[in-house]
C-alpha cells in the first residue's frame, strides 16, 4: 500500500506519503511543502525521504507476495 495526500495550506503546497506493508507493521511517512508552481519538486522530495527510509524493500515485498 503506498498513499499520498496533497493540499494547499495557505500558499503552501503541502504533501504527505506513506508505504506500508501488506500487513500494517511497518509504516513509513513523509511529508514536505513548498510553493504550488514547486509540485513535481515537492514529489520527488516526499518519493526520496521514503526511499531513504526503505519504501523500496516494503513495496518489493508486497509485489512477490
């Protein structure tokens, strides 16, 4: 499971993330904000802090499973 929520906070651009495991022990988040015209920077940024964190080993897991 891997999820994502965006929203406006101000003139703020605000996105969370989180990837968890299949069965709901391990979660990670992320979150970052920047200026709206900033959105794909604020992606990327959010996608490396749970990559950083082992997004990749949780979602592998969940696709050979």
């Amino acid at each position: 499971p891997v999820g994502a929520w965006g929203r406006f906070e101000g003139a703020e651009l605000v996105l969370d993330g989180l990837v968890a495991n299949l069965e709901g022990t391990q979660m990670l988040r992320a979150i970052a904000r920047d200026e709206a015209e900033n959105g794909d920077a604020l992606g990327r940024a959010v996608a490396e802090q749970l990559l950083e964190q082992g997004a990749a080993a949780i979602v592998e897991a969940a696709r050979n499973a």
